[in-house]
C-alpha cells in the first residue's frame, strides 16, 4: 500500500473492473477501453471520473501500469496487485453489507479494511490446512474404490480439495505479504505460472475475500462453513461406502483419523507462527 491512501468513490470499482478484464482476457494486461466499458455496466459514468479511480488505484498499488507500444504508439495497460483484488472484494462485501449507496470516509475504509484483512487470514489459514488434509486422506482411500461413479465422485472431491487449497494458500499469502510466483504483489512480479491460471487465482482472491467479509457481516454461516469441513461431513461418508458395515473399526479408518487429529494438533503451532509474522503485515 502507498504511505499516503488515496481514496475516492471509483477506486475499488476500478480495481474489480481490472481484476474482472485481467481474468476475461486471460492474464493480459488491460486497456483502459475495457476498464471504462466495465465501469459503464456498473453504472459509474464520467471517463475523468473512471480515471480518478484508476489513478488511485496505482498510487495505492492496488494496480500497476505496463506499456505497449504499437502502430499508434505508446500506450497505457493496467495488471491488477493480488493485495488490490483482495481489498477490492473486502471493499464490495462492505459496501453491500454497512453502506449502500452511501460513500465511507478514507479514515473509515482504511480501518475497516485493516480489520477484515485478519479476519481473512485466519479463514484463509485454516481454509488451507483443512482441505489439504482433507485432499490428502481421500488420496488414501481411492485404492479402495471399485464403484466407477463413486470412483468419479472421489476424484472430483479430491481435485476441489485441492483447488481450494490453492486458492486459501493464495489468500493467506496475500495479506501475510508473502510472494506468489508469477503475481504482482504490491507492484512486483514474481515467477512464470500460465497467464490464465494466474488470472483465474487473481480473480478468486477477489471473489473468496469478498464471500468470507460478507459472510462475516451479514450472512452470519461462518460457524456453518467450518461445520461442513468437519471429519463426520468428507471423510466417513466415503469410508462407509467404500468399506462398507463395521468400517467404524477398519483399520485404515482408526489410522486416518489418528492422521487427521495429528495434523490439526501440528498445524496449530503453524498458525500461530504465522500469525505472528502476518499481523504487521495486514495494517500497514
């Protein structure tokens, strides 16, 4: 973030309106046409006002500018910051949930951000760990699959699994100000992932910031959405069906259980460590 915040009504809009176009365009850098046709749709009119916003976003490195040079000369691109697509979808949950039309003081955006920042980390945190857990012991079982559709339904779960860790490990690391490869964070570029795998990671750190301070404001599922990752709700329905009566004291069962209570235990001193380390990161 800059030293001096620089807030107006445009700002977050032109940083979703970037994240949105960066991921429509898979990963490449966006002209400011298409930044102005997104912020029309949203109902924002004025091309002056719609470049305030994006000339706050870069002095705040929510966004930076790429040059390109071609038959018309040099010319202005906009790739979006992993922190500007967390705080952009922080600022609509918001928004949505406290303000309405109104407008937030900077003051108060800044501070309220800051907040919901932490509240993200400890989700993103545990999000990571628990589906990586998770990912890992369905690994286990599938040996133990012979049901084509069951085997398909197992696949599947473990690949979603997965994807959310990744996309939690992404969060975390976002407000931690820890490098992602091949992402801007904070105006710098980091390794060479695919274009539109970076794009798509861009675009669900908007999306999972914004789904996690909404629930938190409004929705009030948060005690829910940990309930639904629980060991009775993903891993011993698919020991039932694939052990059958009695799995309750398989062998394998007793083992992953043991796995799973140990990991958690283990991960507890990770977080904490994290944490730590994070907490001067998320309100600078």
């Amino acid at each position: 973030m800059a030293v001096v915040f620089r807030f107006n009504r445009y700002l977050y809009p032109a940083v979703e309106c970037v994240v949105d176009c960066y991921h429509k365009l898979g990963g490449r850098p966006v002209p400011v046409s298409e930044v102005i046709d997104c912020m029309k749709e949203k109902g924002y009119r004025g091309v002056r006002n719609i470049y305030s916003g994006l000339e706050a976003a870069v002095q705040d490195g929510y966004v930076v500018v790429e040059y390109s040079r071609n038959g018309r000369g040099k010319r202005r691109l906009y790739v979006p910051t992993l922190l500007g697509a967390v705080d952009a979808g922080i600022y609509k949950a918001i928004a949505e949930a406290l303000y309405g039309e109104g407008v937030p003081s900077p003051e108060t955006v800044k501070t309220i951000i800051c907040s919901m920042r932490g509240i993200i980390f400890w989700v993103a945190v545990r999000g990571l760990v628990i589906n990586t857990i998770l990912a890992t012991i369905l690994k286990r079982l599938m040996p133990l699959c012979s049901n084509p559709n069951k085997c398909m339904e197992l696949s599947d779960e473990i690949g979603s699994r997965t994807l959310k860790a990744i996309e939690y490990s992404v969060l975390f690391k976002a407000i931690a100000g820890i490098d992602v490869r091949g992402l801007h964070f904070a105006g710098i570029k980091m390794g060479g992932l695919p274009l539109s795998w970076l794009s798509y990671l861009m675009f669900a750190a908007e999306g999972n910031a914004y789904q996690i301070v909404l629930g938190h404001l409004v929705l009030g599922d948060v005690k829910a959405f940990w309930g639904s990752l629980s060991w009775e709700n993903n891993i011993e329905r698919y020991l039932q069906a694939l052990i059958g009566e009695g799995y309750e004291n398989h062998p394998l069962t007793k083992e992953l259980k043991k796995n799973y209570l140990d990991t958690f235990i283990r991960a507890e001193h990770i977080i904490i460590s994290l944490a730590r380390f994070a907490r001067n990161q998320w309100c600078r």
